[in-house]
C-alpha cells in the first residue's frame, strides 16, 4: 500500500514542489524574526533524523531568541528525496539552509555548486577535533575544502534469524566462510521452513543507492575486484568480480531463495524487510545495514523488545574466503549547509549544536549509528546501549568506501540497472555487465575505463 | 473547428466593414485583438517559454546533480547520438508505439465506436446507466483509476483474491504482462471520450440515408461500412488525433502502475524521460527524448490527416 502511495507522491511531485516554494518564501519574508529552514528525510521506519531535528530545533530555539527554525521532513524513498533536495537546492527560493547529506551524493552537490565549505566555521569549532580524519574526509570536495559534518557511520553485514537457522540444522553461531555457505544456508531454510524467506539481497532501480551498496557492493568487494581502481585512476570495468556479483545474484534470485522480484522491486521494500518480515520470522538471512536494529529500540518505528534474542549477526564472507575473509562497506550522512542560503552563520551554528557530543551521541544510540566522534565513540552508554555495536564497529578493519567521486551516483544508477535486469530474467550476468561497460563509458569516458580480471 | 470559427467570424466583420471607412475598420480590427494581449503575453510566457527552454536544453548537458548542474555546457548533437545508440529509448519508441495502437486506436477508438453504436435508438434508461458506467471511468482523475488497476491487478489485488476463491492460481500481473496491464487499463479509462465523440457523431447522420441503403437491401454491417463509417468520417479522424496525443502523453497512469518495470518493461517514453530527468539526474538528455516524443506525435498526426483526409 505505501508504495501506490508513495509513487502517488512522486507524480504529484512538482506540484508539491511548487507548493514549498510559495510557502517558504511567504514564511521567510515575515515578520521580524529570521528562520533557519532545515531539510532532511522521514519516511517509513527512518524517524530517527526526525525525531533528532525536533530535540535540536528546540534547544536552537531556546538559545537564539527571535530565530524560529523550521523543520522539512521529506517523505520519499531514497532516490526520491535525492532528486527533491536537488532540485530544492537548485534555486534560492526553495533551497533550504541546513540539509541532510548522504555522503554518497556529497561530491556530485559539491560539484553541482550547491553546497558550501565550512572550514571558517570548523576551524574555531573546538569539538572537530573529535572527528578522526576518515570522518572529516567523507564530505572533502576535491578542493580539499569540508562540505559536511559527519552525524555518524554504518558498517553492513548479515543478519540472521536463530531458530530458522538452527532448524535448517546449521551450528549457531553461523559464520559463512564464502558466498557458497551462504547460498547453501538459504538452501537449507527453504528445504526446512517453507513459506520462509530465505534470503535477501536488495537489488534494483527502486531501492536506489541501498541496492548498490548493500546488495551489489557487498558482493563486488569480496571479489578480486572493485569498483574503482584509486591508483590507475581509473573505473574498472568490465571485471570477472562484477559479473559474478551478478551471478550470485542470479543464483538467489533464479533459485527461488529471495524475496520475489516484484515485490523486492517495490521502493518501500527496505521498511517491509526490517520493519515486518524480520520481527515476524518470515525472513531468515537478510543482507543488510547497521541501522536497521534502531527500528526495533523503544524509541524506534518498530519496537521489538526481544530482538537481541531472536536475531544474530554474521560477518559477510568475501567470494570464496580469501582477503581478509570478510567484508563490509561504509558510507553515512551528513548535515551540510546550502550555497544559496541567507543564515550560513546560523546554518554553521545549527550543525555545530545538532552534532555536539551529547546530541551526536542520543542521535547515534537511537539510529543505531557507528560513532564517528572519538569522545562518543568512547562513552560506555554509547557502547552499551545497543548489543550489536560492538559487532558492527568491530567491521570497521575490513570495510571499504566507495569511490564517491562526482559520477558516482550516475554509476551506481548503472549497477542498479544491471541488478534489475538480472533478477528479473531480462538479461544474463554476461549481457547486463557489458551493458553496464558501455553505460560507464558514457559516464566517464572510455579513457578512464580499464578492464579487471578476466 | 477552431478555424471553421474564426471564419465566420472574418465572414462577420466582412459584412459590416462596408458601412464604416477602410481605416476604421483597420483601427477596429487592431484594437479588437487588443484585449487578446494579456492572454497571448501568458501564453508566450508559460507555454512557448518552457517549449523553447527544453529544446535548448536538449542540447546540452543541463543535470540536477554534478558539473552539469552548476555550469551546463552547449554538448551538441551528443543527446541525439546517444539517443539512437541507446537500447532503452530503442525499446521505448517501441512500447510507446504498442501503447498507442493498443490502447488509444484499438482500444478505445472501436471500444468506443461500438458502444456509441450499440446505444443508438436504445430506450433513455440504458442509454444513460451504459454511459453512466462508462463516463464514470473518464471523470476519475488518473492517479485514481491507476491506484484502482494496481489494486486490481497487484500480488494481493481483487483479481488475484477471486481467481484464488474460485481454486485457480493468481500470478502478479503488473510484474508477468505489464505491457497488457496498462494499455486495458487505459483503455478503461479513455474509452468514455470516443464514445461521446461517436454519440454526437451519430446523432448528426440522417436517418433517412440509412432508411434509403436498408430498403436497397444493404445489411446492417454494409450499411455501417458504406454508409455510417463515411459519413461520420471528420469525428473519427478528429477523435483519432485527440486520443493519440493524449495517449503518447500518458505518464501517471503507467508510472503507479508499474512504475516503468520490471526492468523496462513497461518504460514507454514519458516514462523513459522521467527517469532520465528526475531518477538519473539527467535533465539534458531527459529532454532530449521530449523532443523524440513530439516528433512522433508529428508522425501519427501526419498519418491521419494524410489517410484520413475528409473528402472535400
């Protein structure tokens, strides 16, 4: 239902659109005092930013009399929002002054001019300090000025549902070795739970950038190749690793072991998984972010008091074991402020405030964040509240970033059309991989493609 | 009928310019337009401008997001190249086509002809509850009737719940035929405008031609071929046209939908441009397949005025 919805929504888009221009203007040229507009997601299970953004507005508030922030909850699936935020940036009446980043999108909007660099403001902020520079680096333009304040990291792995495995007859605690055990477990599930879910890999267009990484990336970098290679310069394509990843994709799909291909092509499928088929046992294995616990904390969409009990996480093994073993990626959100926004001062101010060690740290235990301040990072409430991040901070060794350059976000646009036409039979790993060759040479230029391994 | 208008409007004036002197009637006729202006200025505004704007912009790398968004740069015929290179657009121009033919031409031109047909001379009560139900489809707005066939047709939709009560087996018809799933349902919802165009229609053929080809022996299909079809020839090439371009045009039905899918399935062009423009960021070469969209529209245009041509 709330994808009819939602799709609604999109249709009805430039209306909307048009409908937040004359409000934000009529509200900005009122009455004496200034407002500070802040934008950002809310949609499905992810209320956490919300709820962040209504603490910190009221402290805002109560410490900058006269000054009124008002908040822009954007209900859109992922891509969605990407593509709102753009264009409300594109345009001083509609841009707003704080948004929220995600840092996979970070350097497109720096190249795009609509973002704007906050070392003045970061070099008298005292507590920057506590970012280590892997943080710092995520919104870095090429300039080598800072675009963004990082409000925490995840790391991905497996999550899986104890008694489903246990009943499959697979030894607790599971710890697949390659992607073979973990077919094999999927396997086991569907011989011995029918009407279970084994598996999910997110795949497709509707989920956006979630596919890329948490589906296809997480397959990818536990082959021999990757995506980017940093030292030639150059993006790699077409690699043995790439169509592989889609094979297993293939596999799982083909096999009968996910969720079926029209439903997992539905962009709200990311809150069905979390939010519905894990706490009811319908789902066994499910690839996935470390955020996705937060919905189930007290204060979460989907409370599930049991959950530490019922669900286990396992590291995603790489291809057949070799590297390090295992592998995770990382990406995460930032808050940011606008080119054309009126209040940078007050912009830079909200940040500074939304990201101290006390919010960033009430924020980071509610989403179920991976700490990015080291005095958060090191506080004991932090490290006891949620039982699974000790687990997914202990990712952090072997994760890898993905090269979020300025095309990215067309690239990964790419992959998800290549996943898509794989899970849905309309291409073989072989032809989708060289249909995605040709689209990365469009994207960047055949000079900077090279071949990986064959 | 616009220009038939207009005409006897020029007749009008013609009529009454004698009487007053040439340069009256000069001055008259400007300031007559006079009031036309403000109307002309918005046109120009917001009709010719973002026209114009899109052709523009089709030709070069205009983005939402990355270096084409800050500074868009004059890229040429590079769109146009990467158009025709592009199996996607290949595939679109393609469903587009079906979609077309399907759903407008097929669908509901003969859907609506027929029942236009079958309602003459009927009793007032049919004629009405008949053309209730159908009109009833058309005054939905679009998104409506596109939530009611996903609801319909979806994983757990009306069909599927019946087809279960009666021991067959459902399948997902947005995702196994999305092709078939959308053109009925755009048939559905646009089949009440023929009707109506072929209702007036009807009621203007005289009955005594018809009374004439019955006493000549002519069957009722001969009649209908030889003697209804030519006569109401103008309402079909004017339906025909209307209902293609509305058609070509149709975004939000496709896009609850099927949302283009799975895959591309279902990506007619409307479709193919939104996901450039707004999905990939892509506003240059989103506008670049408008343009591909109008020149078909041309075609289909040209192929009814030239085939159709009401014989004079």
């Amino acid at each position: 239902m709330l994808s009819k919805a939602f799709r609604i929504a999109c249709a009805g888009g430039a209306a909307a659109l048009a409908l937040t221009a004359c409000s934000s203007s009529s509200s900005s040229g009122g009455s004496g005092g200034k407002t500070l507009k802040v934008a950002y997601v809310k949609f499905g299970n992810e209320i956490a930013v919300d709820a962040h953004m209504q603490k910190v507005k009221a402290q805002f508030e109560a410490a900058h009399p006269g000054i009124t922030v008002k908040l822009d909850p954007i209900a859109a699936a992922e891509n969605d929002y990407y593509t709102k935020i753009d264009l409300m940036m594109g345009s001083g009446s509609t841009a707003p002054d704080v948004v929220y980043e995600d840092t996979f999108l970070i350097n497109s909007d720096i190249k795009a001019g609509y973002l704007t660099p906050l070392d003045s403001y970061l070099s008298t902020w005292s507590d920057w300090s506590q970012f280590p520079d892997t943080a710092k680096s995520a919104a870095r333009g090429i300039d080598g000025k800072t675009y963004g304040v990082p409000m925490g990291t995840d790391t991905r792995a497996l999550y899986y549902n104890k008694a489903l495995l246990t009943k499959a007859g697979i030894t607790m605690p599971w710890a697949p070795k390659s992607w073979q055990d973990v077919l094999a477990a999927a396997k086991a599930v569907k011989a011995s739970s029918p009407g279970v879910i084994p598996l999910n890999v997110y795949a497709g267009k509707p989920d956006g950038e979630g596919s890329t990484m948490q589906g296809f990336e997480m397959l990818l970098y536990g082959t021999q190749d990757t995506l980017y290679d940093s030292s030639s310069k150059k993006w790699i394509a077409p690699s043995k690793g790439f169509t592989d990843a889609l094979q297993f994709l293939k596999d799982a799909y083909g096999g009968g072991l996910t969720i079926p291909p029209q439903q997992e092509l539905d962009p709200n499928i990311p809150n069905v998984v979390s939010g519905q088929m894990i706490p009811a046992g319908k789902l066994a294995i499910d690839l996935d972010g470390s955020w996705v616990t937060g919905a189930w904390g007290a204060s979460g969409a989907k409370p599930w008091p049991d959950w530490s009990n019922a669900i286990g996480e396992a590291a995603m093994p790489t291809q057949a074991g070799a590297g390090k073993g295992t592998i995770s990626l990382s990406g995460g959100w930032t808050l940011a402020v606008t080119a054309k926004s009126k209040n940078k001062d007050l912009g830079a101010q909200f940040i500074e405030l939304a990201l101290n060690k006390d919010n960033s740290e009430s924020y980071d235990i509610a989403d179920s964040q991976i700490a990015v301040r080291n005095d958060v990072a090191a506080d004991s409430k932090y490290q006891s509240t949620n039982p699974t991040t000790a687990f997914f901070t202990g990712l952090v060794p072997v994760t890898q970033y993905r090269p979020a350059y300025a095309e990215y976000p067309k690239v990964s646009d790419a992959i998800q059309v290549a996943m898509e036409a794989v899970i849905t039979g309309q291409s073989s790993p072989a032809d989708a991989a060289k249909a995605y060759t040709e689209t990365l040479k469009g994207i960047v230029g055949s000079d900077n493609v090279a071949a990986g391994s064959s | 009928m616009a220009p038939r208008a207009q005409l006897a409007g020029e007749e009008l004036a013609g009529a009454v310019g004698p009487i007053a002197s040439p340069r009256r009637a000069r001055a008259a006729r400007a300031t007559r337009h006079l009031p036309l202006a403000p109307a002309l200025v918005m046109l120009f505004l917001f009709f010719l401008g973002p026209v114009l704007w899109s052709i523009y912009s089709s030709f070069t790398n205009a983005a939402l997001t990355g270096e084409g968004a800050q500074n868009p740069q004059w890229v040429g015929l590079d769109n146009f190249r990467r158009l025709f290179s592009d199996p996607n657009v290949t595939n679109g121009i393609w469903l587009t086509v079906v979609f077309v033919l399907g759903s407008a031409v097929i669908g509901q031109n003969l859907l609506g002809l027929a029942i236009a047909l079958l309602m003459r001379g009927r009793s007032r009560w049919l004629r009405g509850t008949v053309g209730g139900i159908v009109v009833s489809a058309w005054v939905l707005p679009e998104v409506v009737s596109a939530l009611i066939w996903y609801a319909f047709l979806g994983q757990n939709g009306t069909l599927n719940q019946i087809m279960k009560a009666v021991g067959m087996s459902g399948q997902d018809w947005l995702y196994s035929s999305p092709m078939l799933a959308v053109i009925i349902a755009n048939t559905w919802r646009g089949t009440a405008f023929s009707m109506l165009v072929y209702n007036a229609a009807l009621d203007d053929v005289p009955t005594d031609v018809q009374e004439a080809a019955e006493l000549d022996g002519a069957t009722g299909w001969r009649r209908l071929w030889s003697v209804t079809l030519p006569l109401i020839r103008p309402a079909i090439v004017t339906n025909l046209m209307l209902i293609t371009l509305q058609t070509l045009s149709v975004f939000t039905l496709i896009y609850v939908m099927t949302a283009g899918g799975p895959g591309f399935a279902s990506a007619t062009l409307p479709v193919l441009m939104y996901q450039q423009a707004f999905k990939f960021s892509e506003v240059g070469y989103g506008t670049a397949i408008s343009l591909l969209l109008l020149a078909i529209g041309a075609v289909f245009s040209f192929v009814y005025v030239r085939v159709l041509k009401p014989e004079a």
